[in-house]
C-alpha cells in the first residue's frame, strides 16, 4: 500500500549492483522508470508512459515474470511493462524495496516449462528408489519438483546403477552451507567432490523449484526451474546400467518426470 510519497522502487539485486530497477514516479507525469546499475553508475533509463496503476492509500499486486529474454511486469493482474534482460537472471540474489510503502508480503513462484509428456509419478516417497522406464537413460531427463523444507540442511538427488551401492550422479543441496555438491559412489568409494557454482546458492527454503536432469554421451546437465547450472561429465558407464533415481532428505517433493 502506498503512503503520500512521489516515488517507491522495486529493485531484483545482485550484490551491490541492481539487475532490474522498478520505479513508479507520481511527481514526473506519472511515469514509470526502468534501470539497472552496474559498479554503482545506473545505466540509460527507459521511461515508460503507460497508464499508472497506483493510487495512493490503495493496496496493490506487483508481479514480475522472468522469461528467458525479458521481465514482465504485471499489476493487480494485468500487463503492465516489459524490460529486456541487461544481466544475466542467474545473478539475481535478493529483493529490496524502497520509498513510502508498506508490504504486506512477498511470493517467490517458479519459472521454467512442465515437461509436455512422459511418466509422471505424483507425491513419489522420500528414499524409494524409481525405476528409469527407458532401457537406456541417455539423451532423457528427469525432472524433480518440490520445495525444500524450512530451517532443515537439506536434501540430495542420487542416480544409481544396478546395484544401489554404486551412484552414477549424487546431487546434494545444502541448505545451511548454501552449496550444491556433485559426486559419485563407484565400488564404494566417493570420488571427488564439486561444489564450484557460478552464481550464488540458488534454493530458498519453501521456494517451489524444478530440477531438471539431462542426460547425453557426455554427462548430465543440471537445469533449475528453466535455466542452466551446470555440467557433471560421467564418472559410471555403461549409460545403460543407470537403472533408478530416488531422493532423500529434507524435502518436500511433489512430482518426478521421466522424459
């Protein structure tokens, strides 16, 4: 809700630098003020005249979809904007709001498309191993959807081979340390981790996610809910042997996709 105030912002941030910068201005004909800032320095503004959704003393929804070239801006439900991405989206660490404004609340959503066909199972139990329905995992996919637990460290996605005791592709997401360890179990020994990650940790507690799992002849890409992460080369073959996936921890999962 806004109080008597000429402006408030919105800003998706990385750091001290701002990826996208929303700023309704009643004092300059009503226009709405699109930016980034890099190094402190605040790039060109796109002013946008379109008709302003914001009264004062009225509640108000902003939502802000972020699709692969642009944000979209919606207000009380309907279209407002759109601003082409001048970062890349895997950056964006945190939100802040400024000026006279109160919040009632914040919702982080998921972004990324369902797989369109393939076995769905539905509510799938923590540590059940699932059979790959293909004779062959490579060029599929797995997805995971669900939201990890709050304030609990965290939960970890395994590949197995024939025989559980070896894991193809172990997927550890640790919630308190905010690290994504990659790694596998051959004749019972770990080898070595990876935990290098390009961005910063990426999970929320009860922030819905979707992983999604690609498999080629060179090792399994990790999706998340749309965007890349990273890339594990095999460490186990034959492909063919990558028999069950299962997941364990603290997680609430919703749905696993096989593709």
């Amino acid at each position: 809700m806004l109080s008597k105030s000429f402006k408030f912002a919105v800003n998706l941030r990385y750091g001290d630098n701002v990826g996208f910068h929303f700023n309704p201005r009643f004092d300059e004909d009503r226009i709405i003020v699109l930016n980034n800032k890099i190094d402190d320095e605040w790039q060109s503004d796109e002013r946008k005249q379109v008709k302003f959704p914001f009264e004062y003393g009225e509640n108000f929804t902003i939502m802000i979809l972020c699709g692969e070239k642009k944000l979209k801006v919606f207000v009380n439900q309907k279209y407002l904007l759109d601003f082409k991405h001048r970062v890349e989206l895997y950056k964006i660490s945190d939100i802040n709001v400024t000026g006279a404004i109160t919040v009632h609340s914040v919702m982080f959503g998921m972004m990324g498309k369902y797989p369109e066909s393939g076995r769905l199972i539905l509510s799938p139990s923590i540590t059940t191993a699932l059979e790959i329905p293909f004779p062959n995992i490579k060029f599929h996919e797995v997805t995971f959807i669900g939201k990890p637990q709050d304030g609990k460290p965290g939960f970890a996605i395994n590949f197995f081979g024939k025989d559980n005791n070896e894991i193809a592709f172990h997927l550890n997401l640790q919630m308190e340390e905010k690290q994504i360890v990659r790694n596998s179990l051959l004749d019972n020994q770990w080898g070595n981790e990876d935990r290098s990650l390009e961005m910063n940790f990426p999970f929320t507690p009860n922030a819905p996610f979707m992983v999604m799992v690609k498999v080629d002849k060179k090792g399994f890409t990790v999706m998340l809910n749309g965007f890349h992460l990273f890339h594990f080369a095999h460490r186990f073959k034959p492909l063919r042997k990558i028999r069950s996936v299962d997941f364990r921890g603290d997680v609430d999962m919703n749905k696993i996709i096989f593709n």
